[in-house]
C-alpha cells in the first residue's frame, strides 16, 4: 500500500513540475 502511495504522490508531483515548466516556458517566450 505505501508503494503505491509513493508512487502516486512522485507522479503528481512530476506533473505539477511539468506544469509549472511549460507555464514559466509558455510566459517567457509569450513576453
């Protein structure tokens, strides 16, 4: 049960990542 919670939380935080790299890339180059 703990793995699949670890790995629940590690994907959620690596799509937040992503989100939060396309965001800064997307208001970088839109500027």
């Amino acid at each position: 049960m703990a793995e699949t919670v670890v790995q629940q939380l590690f994907s959620l935080s690596f799509f937040i990542a992503a989100y939060f790299c396309v965001k800064v890339l997307l208001s970088i180059f839109g500027m």
